[in-house]
C-alpha cells in the first residue's frame, strides 16, 4: 500500500492494509478489495505473475470506479461485462460457475458492442 486504507478479502478472512502494507493473494484463491474509505483515494501497488493483461484491467475498472465515486460496485457495468468476457481466458470470478460468466459477459459484451460502450476502455493490443 501507499497511501490509503485498503480492505483485502482472502477466502474469508478479511485484513486492512495501510501504507508499507502487503499481502500475497495465491493464484486460484477467492479475493477482493476495497477501499476502506468513503472519502480518501487509495493507491496501491499491485504485482502479477504472469501480468497477462491484469494491470490493464484493474487499472481501466479502478479508473471507472474512481470517475463514480471510488467504490468497485459502481464500475460502468456493460464495459466491466465486455472486459470480463475478453479476459475471460485470464481472469475469473470467484463464486461464480464459469460457464454462467460466459453466458452473463458474452450477452454483456454484446449489448457493450451493440451501444458503443465497449470502447470506454480500449483494449491493449493482443485481446482486440
């Protein structure tokens, strides 16, 4: 963390991290987060192995959240589903059966499409 306080869910426990926090999230475990805070911006530092395409993501919803107010649950919806549906070889949700993330982001992605609302976020080279 550099500044801020952000709540980071691991499975079920939950943990606040400030700044010079850290915590290590291993690939397949349920996570999340959010900023502790209704007021104050968050700004963290995130590292992925192998990156792929998550920086670009979470910095492209981060932004989204952040033009609406900072919380995650009010990224644009129809960009985030167009996001998810191009990722979806590289990022899934927790909780959720994958093959209803198909069908939930490929219908998204196709009303994204359909109202201009997929190029909020233009995507990086290789998902186009």
């Amino acid at each position: 963390m550099v500044s801020g306080k952000l709540i980071v869910t691991i499975g079920k426990k939950e943990v606040t991290l400030g700044p010079g926090e850290s915590a290590v999230i291993r690939s397949g475990e349920a996570h999340n987060f959010r900023n502790a805070s209704t007021t104050e911006r968050v700004e963290a530092e995130f590292w992925y192995e192998p990156a792929l395409n998550m920086e670009w993501m979470l910095q492209s919803m981060g932004e989204g959240a952040m033009d609406n107010g900072g919380d995650w649950k009010k990224t644009p919806v129809l960009p985030a589903m167009y996001v998810m549906w191009k990722l979806r070889d590289e990022y899934r949700l927790a909780g959720m059966p994958f093959w209803l993330q198909d069908v939930l982001f490929g219908f998204g992605a196709f009303l994204a499409r359909l109202t201009g609302a997929h190029k909020r976020w233009p995507l990086p080279e290789g998902l186009r």
